[in-house]
C-alpha cells in the first residue's frame, strides 16, 4: 500500500491500482492526443475547447500503446527482458496503421528481414541511431516491473530501447521516463526532480531538469513549456515535459489535459504524462467518460488491464 497526501486527506492507493492506471493511463493519453498529433496549441483549441471537461473524440489508440502493450507482453511471458523476444513480439504487433514513427518503422523493418534487434537501429539516422521519443512512449511496463530497483530500471530501459533508438539520448529518455513513472509508484511526487536529477546522467536532461525546476517555481505559460521544455518527437523535446505536466496539477485529468493542450506530439507526451500521472494516483481517477471511450476489441482496454494485472503478479506482489 501506497500513502499519499491529498488535500489534506491521507489516500491509500494500492499498488496494483497503480499498476492498472500507469497502463491505462497511458493508453488513455495516448487516444486523447492522437486526434491532434502534429497541431498548434491554437489548433488543439478547436478540437478541445478550453475550460470545458474534455471528451474524448476516437478513442483509438496509437503505436505508442501498440509498443507499450509489446513491452508488457515480452517482459510478462519472458519474466523479465529478453531483447530478442521483445523485437519479435513488436514485430508480430506491428500494425502500420496505428502511425509509427519512420526510425522505429525501418527498425522493426530490418529485425523482421533478419537483422540481429541490437545491431538493426544502429544504422539509423547516419549511424548516429534514433533519439525519438519512439522508446520513451512504450517503457511504462519497464517502469513498474523495476520500481524498487533503479539501477536494474535503467539498464532495462537501455536495452529495450536500442531495439528501435540506439542513441543515447533516446535510450537516456527513455530511462528517465521508466523512472519518473516508478517514483510515482513509489509515491514520490514532492522530490520527484531531486531524484531525477541524481539519476540522470546526461548534461541535455540534467539541463532540462534545472528548468523544469524553474518554470514549475512560477506561473509560466504554454508557450514558455513549448520554448523552455518542447513539444517534439525527439525525447529530450518531450520527456521533461510530460513529466512537468504531470507535476504541475494534483488531478490526473489536469495533467494529461494539459500535455495535450500544448499541441505537437500531443498523442505520445499524452502517453507519457497519464503514464506517470496514472502511476501516482492509480486507475480509479481516470475519468470515466475516457476509460469508456478507449478501445476495446483483440487488444484494448480490458487486455491492456489484464497486462497490468499480471505485471503486477508476475513481480510476486
Ligand atoms: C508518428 C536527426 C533525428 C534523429 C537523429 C528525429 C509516432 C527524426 C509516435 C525522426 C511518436 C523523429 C513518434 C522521430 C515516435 C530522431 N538525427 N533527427 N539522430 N533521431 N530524429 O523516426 O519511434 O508518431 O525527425 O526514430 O521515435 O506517436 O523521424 O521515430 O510521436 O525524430 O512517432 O524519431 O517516433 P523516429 P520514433
Ligand atoms: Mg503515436
Ligand atoms: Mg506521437
């Protein structure tokens, strides 16, 4: 059992409720964003009126949900990570549909043709390898399965993204999302960006980090997190910003809101802010009118639970 303060309240969130709502949350981000990937923040307006409780339009989730539910499966059915078994599970999911990006497309492209999944990215981008946000938006299995064990997190994250991102700033934004999502296990919300600041070891998110701490010190507007933080598909443009999202607000629906109201990556910073924010609070503040609206059919919204379900079983909990 997990305590936590809210308005002044001592809440008790249970550690498989966490587990469900970092997973679903994730999804729930995910399908609230996606209609709008690519927008302004004056065009995500249009679609999502400000001031209103939003609805959600589709409900249909993305690739980022599609890797996430890879990651679950390989580490579940494996009891732990196995690169090769988690190349071929994204492989086998892999449904061009759902929007890859094109570094992860040619990636999962090479390993399905037969390259070796620790070699295959790293011919990506000139050789430099990607450093999309592509790992970052899929590793909240990772984050849950290693919540109590932060260096076996990060060298999880690492290899599980070079099967798509081998640079290191994919792989570092990678980690840091997997550990923001598993301090919110934890219930550390008040020194989160302590904690990450110690963890992280590269000058771009250390960086970040400094002005997530002073942009969160005041009232700063959109366009200060689009300027200051990003709204990109590169992980370093996005990872710091959904994890400001998430500490900005005490709501799950403020947060996630938010994520998506900056415009930009809406889909995957969706992803990354409900997949912490979810983490924290657990599934039972996800609104309904999303949980509802989210997909279900071969592998939605009761499969994804299912998932977090057995994550959380197979750590022995
Ligand atoms: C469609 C230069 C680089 C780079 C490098 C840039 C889905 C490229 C999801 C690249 C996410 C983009 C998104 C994304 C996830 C990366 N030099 N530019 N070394 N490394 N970039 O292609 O899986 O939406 O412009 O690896 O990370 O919803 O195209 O894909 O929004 O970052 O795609 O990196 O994308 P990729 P990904
Ligand atoms: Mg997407
Ligand atoms: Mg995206």
């Amino acid at each position: 059992m997990k305590v936590k303060e809210k308005e002044g309240l001592t809440v008790k969130v249970d550690l498989k409720s966490k587990f469900t709502g970092a997973l679903i949350g994730s999804a729930v981000g995910d399908a609230l964003g996606a209609p709008v990937e690519g927008c302004s923040m004056e065009k995500v307006r249009s679609v999502y009126p400000e001031g209103k409780g939003w609805e959600m339009v589709y409900g249909r989730y993305t690739d980022d949900t599609e890797m996430m539910i890879g990651v679950a499966e390989s580490l579940i059915k494996n009891k732990g990570f196995n690169g090769a078994a988690m190349a071929r599970t994204f492989v086998h999911n892999y449904d061009e549909k759902r929007g890859y990006g094109p570094g992860s497309k040619e990636a999962l492209k090479r390993i399905r043709e037969g390259e070796s999944w620790e070699e295959a990215s790293g011919k990506l981008f000139g050789g430099k390898g990607s450093y999309g946000n592509g790992a970052a938006m899929r590793i909240a299995p990772v984050g849950l399965f290693y919540y109590d064990n932060a260096e076996a997190l990060r060298e999880i994250a690492h290899k599980s993204s070079i099967i798509t991102h081998s640079h290191e700033l994919g792989k570092e934004g990678a980690a840091l999302q997997a550990f923001a999502i598993a301090l919110a296990v934890r219930g550390q919300k008040e020194d989160m960006l302590f904690e990450l600041k110690e963890f992280v070891q590269h000058d771009v998110y250390k960086e970040k980090i400094g002005r997530m701490e002073i942009l969160l010190a005041k009232d700063a507007n959109r366009k200060e997190i689009i300027v200051g933080l990003g709204n990109g598909e590169a992980a370093f443009n996005s990872v710091p910003t959904a994890i400001y999202s998430f500490l900005r607000f005490d709501h799950f629906n403020d947060s996630v809101t938010y994520a998506v109201s900056l415009g930009g990556d809406t889909d995957t910073i969706g992803a990354m802010t409900g997949a912490i924010s979810g983490a924290y609070y657990g599934d039972g503040v996800i609104p309904n009118g999303w949980g509802e609206k989210l997909e279900e059919g071969g592998k939605g919204k009761s499969y994804i639970k299912r998932l977090a379900e057995e994550l959380y079983h197979s750590k022995g909990l």
